[in-house]
C-alpha cells in the first residue's frame, strides 16, 4: 500500500451537515480498499480565482493508504460530484 493525500474544495453554499456526509462518503470509498486517516478541515477559504462563479470554497484534506488502482477510482467519483468544485491526488511515497 501507498501513502496518499488527497484535497478537495467543496462548494461553499452546501450546509454543515451535508458536508460532513460528503467527507464520509468519500472515507467509505476509501474504506473498500485502503485505509482513510482523520480528515483535516480547512474550512472555508478565499479561492485565487472564481469557480462557477463562487469566490470561496470548503477545504478538505485527507491522508489515505492504498493500492494504486483506488486513486483512479475515486478520482473518476470525485470528477461526477457537482458539489466538489476542485480536487487533487497525491502520492506522498514518491521523492
């Protein structure tokens, strides 16, 4: 398994709750074939450009473990939810 982190701007206008299901969601994927850390909550944040016409966005940072194919796949899952306005996989193994 590889040491991966993951983060992801979520849209600002979503409420506290369905935020918090999101973050879930996505350790669940995370959970079928890997390990999911504690997630780090940025918070909202000012955007260096608009996204869909939005100016800040909902920070989430998430430390996993897993094989290589998982980071595809969730990458693919990430791209379909309109609720995440940007994400970014990376491999912290790699020097």
């Amino acid at each position: 398994m590889r040491d991966y982190e993951l983060l992801f701007v979520l849209d600002p206008t979503m409420d506290e709750e369905a935020k918090a299901d999101l973050i879930e969601k996505v350790k669940a994927v995370i959970g079928t074939d890997g390990e999911a850390g504690e997630a780090d909550v940025w918070g909202e944040r000012r955007l260096a450009y608009s996204i869909n016409k939005k100016n800040t966005g909902y920070y989430v940072v998430l430390p996993f473990k897993a094989n290589a194919e998982l980071p595809k796949e969730l990458d693919r899952r990430m791209r379909i939810n309109e609720n995440v306005m940007r994400h970014i996989i990376v491999c912290q193994d790699e020097e």
